[in-house]
C-alpha cells in the first residue's frame, strides 16, 4: 500500500503557504486510487520535544556507559523512526524562519538523523531509506537569488539537502516558492507577479510529482 507521509511546521494555520502546497500534494497522491495512502504528522499543532538528552544522537550500541536514555524518549525516537520508514514517500513543509528551519521541524530532524540506524556511522555505512523520495517545500517570504547580497542566506533548504538527501541517502525534489511576504510587506509589493507566478509554479510541479512518484 504506498503510503505518503506528510508533515507540516508552519505555525500559520490560516494562511500558510507552505501548508496549502502539502496539502495539494496529499491530495494528487490520494487521486491516484484508494490504495494510496496518507500519514499526517503535523509538528506545529503536535510539536516533538527537544532531546531529552544528547545520547538519542546515537544507535544504542555507540552510547557509553554514562549515556542513559529515558525509556519514553528511546519510545519516541522510535516511533518517529518507525513511521519515516513506513513510508514510501514523504512530503515536507519548511517554512524559512529566520533563515533556517522551524524549530518544529529540526525538533524532528534530531530525532531522525540517528548515525547508525537512518545514517551511515562509518564509511559505506547502511542507509535504509536510500533512494526513498522526500519532497521538500520550502516558502520564503524574501528572495534568495544567485548573484544578490542574500544568495547564501537560506539555511533551511540545505539542512534539508544535507540531511535527508546526503545522510539518509534519500531522493530529495525540493520545491520553493519565494517573495511570499509580498503581500504583507509593502517593500516587497513589487514582488507579488513573481509571488503568485512561483507559488503557480510550486503546486504545478507538486501535482505532477505526487501523481508520478514511485
Ligand atoms: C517566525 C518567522 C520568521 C521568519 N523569518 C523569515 C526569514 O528569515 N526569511 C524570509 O525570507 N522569510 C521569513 N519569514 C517569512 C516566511 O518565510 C514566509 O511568510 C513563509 O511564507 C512562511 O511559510 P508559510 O506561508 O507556509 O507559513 C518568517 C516568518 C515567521 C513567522
């Protein structure tokens, strides 16, 4: 049964950008038939905990002897472990805060970037989710454009890129739509043609993805 995992940070409920293009991308995966199925987390409105304690960074079996770990935070991990490789494909809502992800949705990251269990811990090391697709939807309410003094300002879509596509090994389509604070700002009202037009773009390529990813 192919199952789409899909997780959400935004913590705007109403408004979201982020939120609106999952959730078309939920949709495009549910339309192929029945048997497609959807797992929600929402990291926003049922946010993880921090780690409980620098130990959960590691398999069991790396840990020295000093490191406990809770037995409800060791169930936890799993849990979300769990439920990442259930999945045949993941989507994820990031948007950019302060240049970098929501705390949320690093909150889920440190408990899925396990060295030894999703990552390779030595060279050559196992990567169970390899070649698992994970697409990432990134908003931004400014531009980040090659050749602009804000270029490299982005430190969200990397973390994403380096974690998910180079640690986890998996096969990573990320999606951006920028400007999306050009209706709100009036500095960036000029932006709001490009604005809609990316946003345009961003659902476009999320309906044709969830309809054809294997
Ligand atoms: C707490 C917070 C921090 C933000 N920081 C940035 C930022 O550093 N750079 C940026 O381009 N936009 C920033 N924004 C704007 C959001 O990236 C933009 O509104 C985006 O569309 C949010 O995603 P959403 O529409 O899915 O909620 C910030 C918004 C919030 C609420």
């Amino acid at each position: 049964m192919p199952t789409l995992l899909h997780i959400d940070s935004s913590a705007d409920l109403a408004h979201s950008r982020s939120r609106g293009l999952t959730a078309a991308f939920a949709d495009a995966w549910r339309a192929r038939g029945p048997e497609y199925t959807v797992v929600r987390r929402d990291l926003h409105t049922d946010p993880l905990p921090h780690l409980e304690t620098s130990a959960l960074h590691w398999a069991a079996a790396d840990r020295t002897d000093a490191e406990v770990v809770p037995a409800d935070a060791e169930q936890l991990r799993q849990a979300v472990i769990d439920e990442l490789l259930a999945a045949d494909a993941v989507v994820v809502g990031a948007p950019l805060y302060n240049y970098t992800l929501p705390s949320t949705l690093k909150a889920w990251i440190d408990r899925i970037h396990v060295p030894g269990v999703l990552a390779p811990a030595v060279e050559g090391g196992a990567q169970p989710l390899a070649g698992r697709p994970v697409v990432t939807v990134v908003t931004r309410g400014g531009t980040y454009d090659v050749g602009t003094p804000t270029e490299t300002w982005d430190h969200g879509s990397p973390v994403l890129d380096i974690v998910l596509g180079s640690a986890l090994g998996m096969r990573v389509y990320p999606v951006i739509a920028s400007a999306t604070l050009a209706d709100r700002l009036p500095g960036l009202a000029p932006l709001a043609d490009r604005a809609r037009a990316e946003y345009a773009d961003a659902r476009t390529t999320l309906e044709r993805l969830a309809a054809t990813l294997d």
